[in-house]
C-alpha cells in the first residue's frame, strides 16, 4: 500500500508540465496560478483533516514553501528555455540525485552494503535514463523547421541549477524535521504563494493564464501529500525518487501532445531512457520489499 501511495506523485506531477504546456502562460503566471492552486488544496484537506499544527510547523513548512518556489519557477524558467521533454528530464535527475544522496548519507536510510549496493545501482539507472530522455542528436537539424521554438540549453541548465538547490531544500527540511505531512502542507502552500506573491507578481499579468494555471496546482497538492507521506514509510530515498518517475509521462507528453521535435535518434534515447527509468523504479520497489 505504502509504494502504491509512493507511485501517485509519478502520475500528478508527470503531468503538470503537460497540462501547465496546454493552460499556457509565461513561467511566472504558471508558477503563481499553480501556488494559488496547492493553497486552495492545502486549506480544503486543512478543514477536513483538522490535524494539530503547533509554531515549529508553521516556521518549517513556510520555509519549505519559499524553497519550493525557488525550485518550481526556475523549473518552469528551464522548460520555457529547453523545452519540457529536455527540461524535466534533466531536472529529474538533478533532484535525484540530491535527495537520494541525502535521505541515504544524511538520513541513514541505507543501513547495509546491500542497500548502499541496490541503491546506487537504482539511481544509475534513474539518472541515465533522465539523461537519455532529454539527449540530443549531434546530427541532427540545428534550427527548427518553420513555427518551431528555438530552444537555450545554456540559460535553462542554469535555471536548473538554482532549481535543483531549492527543490532540494524544500524535501530535505521536512525530513529533517519530521513532522505530519496533513499538519505542515497548509504553512507550506502559504511560503509557495507567499514567494510566488513577492518575487513574481510585480512581473505577472492577472489574466485567464493564472487562473488556468490553479489547475496544475491542485495536481500538485495530491502529488505532494502523497510523496510526504510515502517518506516517512518508504524513506526520502526511495519515496522521492520514485515520485520522479513521473519524467516517463512528461517526456512522452512533450512529444506527442505539446508537439516537441525528435529526430529518430533522439525517439530511440527517450525510449531507452524511459526504460532505464521504469527498470530502477522497479529495483527501488525490490529494496523496500526487501527491508
């Protein structure tokens, strides 16, 4: 039950830059509308579950929420640059990367040779599979063809960057901590609009594209409720990075419904990579049985 739990957030977030691609907006507007969407989540599962919240959480999960805007705008600032079937790969496997080492070394989620040995063969596979996915083809076609974005791998690896740092913070802090998912997501939501509120409003135009944008932000919320509590069964390890997977939805999605080009070569990497994905997705799932 707990992995089936884990698996959900592969499913809500695999799909919000497909479904943020189709709402439309420049990075800023998707980033407001989408925290404005996590807040009305937030506060609808705050009034049904009625969990205890105390000052601690309030200050943890605000915190977290700024980390995840860092994280989620400059994401969005990267797929704008490099596309979503490049730009969330990429991403993914940045992110794993952090948060597997750190719930692994940090945390001490890894106790034997076995887990250390599964474990780093897993996000070997992860991460070139996230690779793969968002490769290009050398030979392929240097400009696109007549209606087709130009694309900046420069300047949305940069964005990356700054987002790899932020998401994370935004994950680590509440393992850290350790406290309710139910009771933190409602402060949480508050430091996401809070730091979409100060950093992107003034840049923002508060029309139809922000209020499209709350859709990806309810998606969201489920995927983010779930992965929280999925950690404290299955750990940051495996329950992030299983989160991750998602990347298979994304990465498809940005070719066939957002119309995002490949040349032959760069379709037989995403393939591949989406199986080097689903294979350590698999082997992280073998581990927790195994625990």
């Amino acid at each position: 039950m707990a992995l089936l739990v884990a698996l959900v957030p592969m499913f809500a977030w695999g799909s919000i830059g497909l479904v943020s691609g189709k709402l439309g907006g420049d990075a800023n507007q998707q980033t407001l509308g989408m925290t404005m969407g996590a807040f009305i989540f937030s506060l609808g599962i705050f009034f049904v579950m009625r969990p205890s919240i105390d000052m601690l959480t309030i200050m943890i999960g605000f915190i977290s929420g700024l980390f995840w805007f860092v994280g989620q705008n400059g994401q969005f600032h990267a797929m704008k640059a490099m596309g979503v079937s490049v730009g969330l790969p990429l991403s993914t496997g940045m992110q794993l990367m952090l948060n597997t080492i750190a719930g692994a070394i940090f945390f001490h989620e890894w106790r034997h040779v076995r887990d250390f040995i599964l474990g780093f063969l897993a996000l070997a596979l992860l991460v070139a599979g996230a690779y793969l996915t968002s490769r290009k083809d050398p030979n392929g076609k240097s400009k696109p063809e007549a209606g087709m974005k130009m694309y900046d791998f420069g300047k949305g690896f940069r964005f990356l960057f700054i987002s790899t740092i932020g998401y994370g913070l935004y994950t680590i802090i509440i393992t850290w901590a350790g406290l309710d998912p139910l009771a933190i997501i409602l402060p949480q939501s508050i430091g996401m609009l809070t730091g979409a509120l100060c950093f992107s409003a003034r840049k923002v135009a508060f029309d139809k594209y922000v209020w499209r944008n709350i859709t990806s932000g309810l998606l969201w919320g489920i995927g983010n409720i779930c992965m929280l509590l999925s950690i404290q069964t299955v750990g940051l390890a495996v329950g992030f990075s299983l989160s991750q997977m998602g990347i298979i939805i994304s990465t498809l999605g940005g070719i066939f419904l957002l119309g995002e080009h490949k040349t032959k070569k760069e379709m037989f990497y995403v393939i591949i990579g989406c199986l080097l994905v689903i294979f350590g997705g698999i082997l992280l799932g073998y581990m927790k049985a195994l625990s």
